[in-house]
C-alpha cells in the first residue's frame, strides 16, 4: 500500500523565511525497532503542525467546516456557512503554504510503516483540510494511493480514525470526478464491514453512510451497495437513536428507489414499513428524514404492488395540482353542522334562543348525550376541517410550489397520512380544475384497497362527488370518477350508498352510448352488476343481519346512521331498489346488453350475463329480452373458440395466459348458463328456442377444459333442457351420462381430494361407489382420469367403516383395467391391503381380492 506513495516529493517547510527554497526528502525506509532521524524529523514537524491546525487561536481553523461541493453531487450537509469575508481571506492566503505544503507530509503519515497514533492524527488533519471545499479535495486527491491508505483506515480499532477516515470519503465522494475511484479503493465493502461491527458510535455510522449517500448518486453503483450484506444494514440504521444516522441512511434509501431494477430487492428487505413509520411519525428535530422517506416512497410507489404496500401502511399518495387550483374553493360558511357524507345532525330544539345565539352558534341545540360518533366519521371531520382551513389561508402546496416550479404539476405527487389523503383527496374533487379531478379520482382508485379505505372514503364525502362527476362533459373526468366509484363499489355498505346516490341513470346512459370505450364500458358493467347482482338480497342478509347473536351485523360500523342521530340515506335506498329495476327495464338498454354478449370480451359476457339474469328474476320483462334475439347472445358465449383448444394448440400458446383465458371463459359460461336456467322457467321462451341447439352447446361445454366449478351451471341447465328435448331428438348419447362423466365424478374426487370434514368426505365416497355399482360406462376410468386412486388409498388407510368399504370396493372395480395397476402400486395400496388383511377386520376379504387382481 505504502508503494504507492512517490518516493521523492518536495513540500515547503512552515517557518522558512524564503518561500522560494525547497527541502528535499529522499526515500524513507521501514521502521524496525527504533525511530530513524528523518521519522523523528516527520514527527516534530508533525506537532507544529498540528498545533497550528487545532490551535483555536490560529486564524486557520476558522475554515469552512461544512462541505461545498462546486460540482453539486453528492448530499448538502445541514450545517450552514458561518466564516466570515476575512477568515476566506487568511483561507486563501494560507491555502498554498498550508496544503500544498504540508498535505504530502499527512498523506505520507497514513502509511502502514507510521504509528498509528501518527496515522490518527494525519488522517483527522486531512479530513478537517478537506472541509474547506473542492480546491482543498483536488489537493489531497493529487497524491496516488491516498484513498487506498484511507480505506486501510476503516479497519482500524480507533473510533476517532474510523470517524476520520470515513469523514475524508464523505468529502472526497461529494465531488463527481472522485466518485468512482472511491467506490474502486474497496471503501464500499470496508464500511459494510464497519457497519457489521456491533459496538459503533453514532458518529462513524454517520461518515460511513453519509459516504454511501454520496456514492449512490452514481446509478452505475447503486447496485453494489444493495448488496444481500450491506442494505439490511442501511435499513436498520433508520431505527438508529441519532437523528444524524436516521437522515443519511433516508438519503442512500431514497437514491437507491430512484433504480426501478433495485425496488424488489428493496421490498423483500422490508424498507417500506421502516420508511412509513419515519414519515408518519412527527419528528421535529430534522425535516430531512420526512422529505429522504417520501421520496424513497414515491419512487417505490410508481410499482403498482408497491403502492399497495404503501396503502397498507397508512399512507395516501395524493397529486400536487398547484397551490393557484385551491383558489377556486368557495367553502359555506354558513350552515348547519353536518358530516362530510352530507349526513346533517338532527336539531333536538327548534325554537330559537332569547338572543339569537342559535342562530350564530349553529351547534348549540346539539345534544352531546346522543352523538356517539364513532372513530372513522370523526376522523373523516377532523380531516375535512384541516384541510379547508389550509386551503382557506393558502398553506397547500406553497413550500413545494417553489422547489417545484420547473416541473410539470401533472407528474408530481405527495404522501400525507390515511386521514388527512382521504380529506384532500375529497376536497379536490370539489374544485374546478377538470385535471386536478382527474388525477384526485384516480388516486382514489389506487387508494381504496380495502374495506376500511372504501369506508373512509364513503365516510369523507367522496361518494356524492363521483356520482355528480359521472354528469361531466370531459371524457377522462367521467372515466376517473367511474374507476374510482368501481373500486369502493366492492364494500357492500358503499355500494348501497352508491346507489342511493342515483349512480344508476349515469351509467346506464353510459351503456347505452355506442362511442363508450371499452375499459369504460367495464367498469360500468362492474358497478351496474354489483348494484343489480341476483343474489343481492342472500348478500344483504348476511352482511347487515345479526352475526353470532350481535345486533349489528358485519357492515354496521360503516352504515350511515350506524351510532349518530342523523338525516341519513336509508329511506333514499329504499325508494332506489324500487326503481332500480324500472330503469333498466328498458328496451334500449336490454339491446346493449344483447350485443355485449356477442362481443369477444369474456369478462363483459359474464356481467351482461349477471345484468340480465337480475332483470328476468325482478321485473317481468320477457317481451323486451325476447325482441332483441337473446338466444343469438347466448350462442355467441356457449360457442368460445377457446373450447376448441386442444392440447397440441396449448402447448403453442403461454401456459399461464391460456389458463387465465380458460377461467375467464368458465365464468362467462357459467353466468350465461344461469341466465339460460332462469329464462327456460318462462314458457314463453321455451316455445322460441331451439333446445337441441343449446344442448349440443352444452354437451361441448361440459367436456372441455374449464374449471370444474364452473360446470355446476352448466350441468344444470343440461339437465334442465334434457326434460324439454322429447325423446325423439336425434342426440349423440344420454345427456346424464355425460352429466355424471364430466361434472359429477370430477367433483366427487374433487371432494374426496380436498375435504376436511370426514363426514363430507365419507358421503363422496360412498356417492362415487354408488354411481360405479350401477354400472355406468367408463366410470372408472373418469375417476382415475380425475386422478381419484391417490387419495382412495389414502381412504383405506386413514378411513373407517364405510368409507373403506366403499373406497375398496371403486379401488376393485379401477383394478379391472391392468392399465391402472401401476398408478395403485404407486399410490401404496399394497401395505395398507396387508394390513387389513392381517388385521381380520370388517373388509379384509374386500381387501384380499383386490390383492390378488394386483401384480405382487
């Protein structure tokens, strides 16, 4: 290492009287037992300097201690500039006598053959030196092999020399130019090393981090830092006790976010709890941790998994559409106190008081002893009364305005808090800015993820603004406010309050429209299919009824007049089911709904499907579905070419999007195959249809490759049709054949496969021997086609009574085909046979004969 170091050099001595003569220094050689002259002479100097360096009355110390980079890499310091105009002065003025002069001498003192006491006071010297700036760097820099002896240094024991040393890197990787040899000299892995050590104290941690704050500037070694060793280190670092630490360790993260192909490893390593705890916490000693910790977010947040991480965590991701947009907020002032749903609080007293203090104090005929208010609508109050008292004073947005003013407002974002992200998100849904409301409409999109965000969000007052949104005359308002009532449409107390509202007329003029995109197009079939689902009224039951013997049932806590004397929206539910079903009881809308289902889009099929099959229960409107030529949609479904597909045509195809083909193409079979069911109990529409039609359509449905769950809809209208056929039509076979090849035993080994319950499973058996003992064709062979012999086996040997009757008793009949042999062989039969056997109990001669048809 010392090697590197020129063996001649030339440095200007401190109290020479004439700047012009020169010391030359020959080579110095290894020290062995004691000190040679000229180290001794290295030494003495050494002192002087020093005391003149860390003398507080030397005018040279009053140096800029805080780090200025003239190229702009790297971190900004916290520290400010204090040095006065006449301490730069005697700066400049000393620079040449000082640095040049005496920075050969340190750089030599950190050589492997110097004390280490030597070594300490060098390297502290030159990191003070380094302070000054870039000059100062660039004059430590001009000697070879000085970052090389500055690495040696972080293995050192000496807290001060680590401190030091990593010190003198932080300067050094602040300028872009001696960034990379930095990262070259190995500095990165000796501060994975020190980092490792258990015992450090906080201000090593804070050089050596900082330092990588400086080195992940570069996106070429970003990636060696996010090493498997080095970021677990980091991260726990933002748990460290020093605010210092919390803040570098916030900066390398945040650099780091900023390369999309280091956000999984990041992910795994659990940075986003770390990050979001720092950024929800309140700390006021450093601004620094929450602006490095929404950064690093945002930048891991543009992953769409990633943002749902970050939702989990309490945190909204909320555009900055401009200080100027909240301008427009014209805000009542004026008004009886109400919720932010719109919900407005009973008046207990009418009259008003002597002095007309009712009229200004408009809560004070507010009984307290009724307004139990819980937890979700007050916050949803605290953060409406917050944010417009911001935006009333012009505080939204300023501080970032003026650090943003170069970039677009249309790709920025922040983060706030779950409670205050709801409320802003519903104020800027009241604004004029088609834009803002765009963006704030998608962000609640994003937002509601699960059911307390779709509460929150109801709770907030965000529902009545979409609705009032789906009306506006800009195409990507009216998309966004769709997207977004989709989502929180999910929860079932949101979608009740969604259709009170009136969100129906909306979107069944949006379904009517033949220009409607096509993503439009499905988010309203999703709204429109989950407001009018049949089995709405079972749904309702069980989410609003009584559970375990409560009073409340599951939704309670997130129902309009739940806990609070309120003017609530029950009554406008009530009057909206009863008309739900007139408005789209209507001609034009049946025809969309018709021509959807010969659209090729699957998932559209399935909610048209859904749609139509609610208006043949709820309103008998038979002539109208019958004028639009159902019968053709229906084909159009029962007739996928995926069900074609055979398996040399899978095989062409990427597995993974042909299976989510086939289960999308089940779905929308199944839900026409329960719109068929219900309208052949009309007979009306049995006169018009071609019955051997659907059946054959059916037939081919049922052998096909989609999900088993979906063919229980398709069985029974199989059946269904099969009583209206006659037994003259001309069918290729019994339809309960195939009924009981290609729905009943595949779910009967289903069951049998998967059952927890013996019970369950016990009647599967004995159902799967009944339908083998009556001798259906090719029975047998389904069951070991369905992969049943497996978990038969597994029957006989943890089964009792009849369950192993039956099990041995499909096991014999399987066992006639000497192709199955191997499979039962496989599946252990012959020691849990044996052991029946031997045991003499119940079925052991079942068991024995099955033993013998076996090749053992």
């Amino acid at each position: 290492m010392a090697s590197t170091i020129p063996l001649h050099f030339k440095f200007k001595l401190w109290s020479n009287p004439h700047p012009n003569t020169h010391l030359d220094v020959i080579a110095v050689r290894r020290r062995i037992n004691r000190r040679s002259p000229i180290a001794s002479f290295y030494s003495t100097q050494q002192h002087h300097l020093l005391h003149r360096i860390f003398n507080p009355k030397s005018k040279s110390i009053h140096t800029v201690l805080t780090r200025v980079s003239s190229d702009g890499g790297g971190i900004v310091d916290a520290a400010s500039q204090q040095s006065a105009s006449e301490d730069r002065d005697t700066l400049n003025s000393n620079s040449s006598s000082l640095g040049d002069g005496y920075v050969s001498l340190f750089v030599r003192m950190l050589g492997l053959d110097n004390d280490p006491l030597d070594r300490e006071h060098a390297i502290v010297a030159l990191w003070k030196y380094s302070l000054g700036g870039k000059q100062y760097i660039d004059a430590i820099m001009q000697f070879r092999g000085c970052l090389n002896l500055t690495v040696n240094l972080l293995k050192s024991d000496s807290s001060s020399t680590c401190e030091a040393a990593a010190g003198l890197l932080r300067e050094i990787s602040s300028v872009n130019l001696y960034r990379e040899s930095v990262a070259e000299s190995g500095a990165i892995e000796e501060i994975t090393g020190l980092l490792s050590r258990s015992c450090l104290i906080s201000e090593v941690k804070e050089q050596s981090i900082c330092t990588l704050w400086n080195l992940s500037v570069d996106e070429k070694l970003r990636m060696k830092i996010a090493n498997t060793d080095l970021l677990p280190l980091v991260i726990k670092s933002l748990e460290d006790e020093d605010i210092k630490v919390k803040e570098a360790a916030g900066g390398v993260l945040a650099n780091l976010a900023l390369s999309k192909s280091l956000h999984s490893i990041m992910v795994e390593a659990g940075v986003i709890p770390k990050l979001a705890k720092l950024f929800i916490i309140d700390v006021e000693e450093s601004k620094v941790i929450k602006k490095e910790a929404r950064n690093a977010l945002l930048e891991l947040a543009k992953d769409e998994y990633n943002r749902i991480l970050i939702i989990e965590e309490g945190l909204v991701i909320v555009p900055m559409i401009g200080a100027a947009a909240y301008k427009a907020l014209t805000p009542s002032l004026y008004s009886w106190p109400s919720l932010p749903d719109g919900s407005e609080i009973k008046r207990n007293s009418e009259a008003p008081s002597k002095y007309g203090a009712s009229e200004l104090l408009l809560g004070l005929n507010f009984d307290e002893k009724n307004a139990e208010i819980d937890e979700i609508k007050m916050n949803a109050v605290v953060g409406r009364t917050q944010q417009q008292f911001l935006a009333r004073i012009g505080a939204i947005e300023v501080e970032d305005e003026r650090k943003f003013q170069s970039e677009s407002t249309s790709r920025r974002f922040t983060l706030l808090p779950w409670m205050d992200g709801v409320a802003r998100l519903v104020l800027i849904l009241g604004l004029e800015d088609e834009l803002a409301i765009s963006r704030a409409a998608e962000s609640i999109a994003d937002a509601s993820i699960n059911e307390h965000m779709q509460i929150s969000f109801k709770e907030a007052g965000a529902v009545k603004h979409l609705v009032r949104l789906l009306h506006h005359n800009n195409d990507s308002v009216r998309l966004a406010a769709t997207c977004a009532l989709e989502r929180l449409s999910v929860s079932n107390s949101v979608c009740q309050v969604i259709e009170a509202e009136g969100v129906i007329c909306p979107l069944l003029n949006a379904l009517k429209h033949s220009g409607t995109s096509e993503i439009l197009m499905e988010k309203t079939l999703d709204i429109l299919a989950r407001i009018l689902d049949p089995g709405k009224e079972m749904k309702s039951k069980f989410y609003d009824g009584p559970v375990n013997g409560s009073k409340k049932g599951l939704n309670a806590m997130g129902s309009p007049d739940a806990t609070v004397q309120l003017d609530g929206n029950m009554d406008e539910i009530a009057v909206s089911r009863s008309t739900t079903g007139k408005d789209v009881a209507d001609p034009a809308v049946i025809a969309r709904l018709v021509e959807i289902l010969k659209t090729p889009s699957l998932n559209l099929q399935r909610k048209a499907s859904s749609i139509l099959e609610f208006l043949t229960i709820t309103e008998p409107c038979m002539d109208i579905i019958l004028s639009v030529d159902i019968e053709s949609g229906l084909e159009a479904v029962f007739g996928q070419k995926i069900l074609d597909d055979t398996e040399s045509d899978m095989d062409d195809q990427q597995p993974e999007l042909h299976a989510l083909k086939v289960e999308e193409a089940g779905l929308a079979i199944s839900a026409a195959s329960r719109l068929l069911t219900k309208l052949l109990d009309f007979e009306q529409f049995r006169q018009t249809i071609n019955p051997a039609r659907f059946t054959k359509l059916l037939r081919k449905t049922l052998r096909s490759h989609i999900p088993l769950h979906n063919k229980d809809w398709v069985a029974a209208c199989l059946v269904k049709l099969s009583s209206l056929s006659g037994p003259n039509q001309d069918l290729d076979g019994p339809v309960n054949l195939e009924v009981t090849l290609y729905e009943t035993v595949p779910r009967l080994v289903e069951q049998i496969k998967t059952s927890f319950s013996p019970v369950a499973q016990e009647a599967a058996v004995i159902e799967l021997n009944r339908i083998i003992s009556e001798g259906v064709v090719d029975s047998t062979r389904a069951v070991a086609a369905e992969g049943g012999i497996f978990p038969l086996v597994k029957v006989i040997e943890e089964g009792r009574g009849r369950a192993v009757e039956a099990a041995l008793a499909i096991l014999y009949n399987i066992s006639m085909d000497s192709e199955n042999h191997s499979a039962i062989l496989a599946a252990g039969a012959v020691p849990a046979l044996r052991r029946i056997v031997l045991s003499q109990g119940p079925q052991w001669m079942q068991a024995l004969h099955l033993l013998r048809t076996l090749p053992t």
